[in-house]
C-alpha cells in the first residue's frame, strides 16, 4: 500500500469477525480490532477487567469496551423495536458502530469494518437495514463488509483503492461450510463454533430480564447476575440466586455485595444461595428453596446464612416443597 491505511473492527470474537480481521490484515491494513462486554452476551475474554487483549491468531491488539447504563437504557427503549424476543438487534448494531466511530476517530484511522454475512441475521443483515444503519451512524460508504463485498455497494476504501475489491468475498446466507475452509487456508486455527451467542434472544433469559426491569432491577450490578443459576422472585419482591453447580456457586459469590446474604445447607452436598437482601423472613424462604436443591433429605435443616462483611451464622429451616417452590421460580 503506497499510503498508511488504518482500519477498525468490531470484533466479536466469532469465526467471521476473525476471517474480517484476516482479510484486512492480508491486505496491510494497519488493524484495530474493538469488543464490547454487556451483562447480555458470555464474554469469551479472559478478563473483562483488561483494557487490551491480544488475540494469539491474529497477533492484534483488541480494545475491550464495556457497556454500561445508556446501553441498558437503549435495551430498554429500542427505537426500532426488538426481535422474537427482548433483543433490539439494530439499535444495538447502531449503538456499537457509533461505539466503534468514536474509536475510529480518537486513532485517526479511515473505515470501519465488520464480520457481516448478507442475509446471516434476520434482522440486521439485509441490505435495506445494512444501509439504514450506515445513515444512522453517519457512516455512509465507510462500513466495508469482507465476507460480503462483492454482494453489496462499493464503499468508499475500495474506491480510493485503500483495500481491493477483488480480494473480497460474497458469501451470503446463514451456512458457514465457506467460512470454515477459508479459515483452513488462512491459518485460523481456533475459532469458537456457533452457538449461544446474545441472551436477549433466549425466550427464558427474556422472562428475567423483564422480571429484572419490573422490579427496578437495571443496573450492571443486577443484569450480569441473569446469567447464572435459577431465579426466584420471593413475596417481599426480592430475588434469590440459586447456584446449579460448583462454577455458578463460586461466581455467585464473587458477584455478592454488602446488600447481598449468602447461603449454604451445612453437613451435605449443597448449591449456594445468592439473596439480594436480608430480611430475615426472606433468608428463610432462600434458605428452604435452597434446602429443595440440596442433598439433604431431613426435614429439618440446618443452613448458614453470611454476608461479604460477616462472618457466618446458623439457622433451621425446613425444605420447601416442589409446588411451593414452583410459586416463585421466574
């Protein structure tokens, strides 16, 4: 390339925001690559407490942006409305794009580019939205999509002569036969198969997330805990958090804080109980519900009961029955 071209990818971390970066990388374009974490998506970084991870394929440099309230507040108020479920896809593309902009002009790079596949997600990567997101993020001929290039409009790097065309691809539709052979030859060893991917579209998650947004529940404090283990909605309107095994029971506790009790049946095998509060009548009912997930088969049981701050403290209780417990499972 005769003149320095910088470029900045959203980067999910997927096959095809990788094989985005290969083809930009493969072309000498000096690559950023941004991602962001949400209380909706699994993260696949090692910590979400790094500004900067390196990814071993690519040998690049990923700025990690967490999104915070106004991403919430968009969850909750998409303007262009959400899916099958409680995802706002395209005000969510929009909102990371504009997101990735403010990065691409802090470092002074030239486009931006993304790991879309036409026609792949059926909301957001059909032309006419692909297009209306552009105008919406001010971006108009500045969004190259590699994998798709060839299917859609010329951008403006191409017709500059900043990447070439004719090193693009037109993949379209939602296989991923094409993707894979690529990756193949261009030396992508590791890649995560699809799978999961955002909770917003997760029928289950949808009903938390609403049960969260009921009740005040809004905050990055709250949402990250929808990940993890079974839910209750107790009568006074707190939540408890059961864990489903050891790993949720450890992240369950990493997740508490001073307003939170902790729970755990003593003298068997037993998940452990987030309870966002401390009334005692609710660390009661927490402790029953938990006492049903336990080993335990007596009907009287012992349970410890403590906070981050202090120490524990025993109490009895007795199991709550399935159908009781049933009443309170969101």
């Amino acid at each position: 390339m005769k003149n320095h071209v910088k470029a900045v990818g959203l980067f999910s971390g997927g096959l095809d925001s990788l094989l985005a970066a290969k083809l930009m990388l493969m072309q000498h374009i000096d690559t950023h690559l941004i991602t962001f974490v949400t209380p909706f998506c699994p993260s696949p970084w090692p910590t979400q407490k790094k500004t900067y991870w390196t990814h071993t394929d690519l040998g690049v440099k990923i700025k990690i942006v967490t999104l915070g309230t106004n991403y919430i507040e968009m969850v909750k108020n998409p303007q262009f409305g959400y899916g099958k479920n409680m995802n706002p896809c395209i005000d969510c593309r929009v909102y990371m794009i504009k997101k990735a902009k403010e990065y691409m002009q802090k470092i002074k790079a030239q486009f931006i580019f993304t790991g879309e596949v036409l026609g792949q997600r059926p909301m957001t990567q059909h032309k006419k939205n692909l297009e209306m997101i552009e105008r919406k993020t001010g971006l108009k001929g500045l969004i190259v999509r590699p994998l798709s290039a060839k299917n859609l409009e010329i951008t403006i790097p191409e017709k500059k002569g900043w990447i070439d065309r004719e090193k693009l691809l037109d993949l379209s539709g939602r296989g991923r036969k094409e993707q894979i052979i690529l990756a193949q030859k261009v030396g992508i060893t590791s890649f995560p198969w699809p799978a999961g991917g955002c909770l917003l579209t997760d029928p289950q998650f949808t009903q938390r997330i609403e049960d969260a947004f009921n009740h005040g529940e809004d905050t990055q404090r709250y949402l990250t805990r929808l990940r993890y283990g079974r839910h209750f909605r107790l009568e006074n309107g707190v939540k408890a958090i059961v864990g489903r095994n050891e790993q949720e029971n450890e992240i369950l506790t990493n997740l508490a804080d001073e307003k939170d009790s902790l729970i755990e049946i003593i003298g068997c095998g037993s998940p452990r109980t987030l309870l966002q509060g401390k009334n005692k009548k609710d660390v009661a009912m927490a402790a029953a519900i938990c006492a049903r997930y336990s080993d335990c088969t007596k009907n009287r049981i012992q349970a410890h009961v403590w906070t981050i701050s202090t120490p524990k403290k025993t109490i009895t209780i007795q199991p709550l029955p399935d159908q009781e417990v049933k009443k309170f499972r969101i």
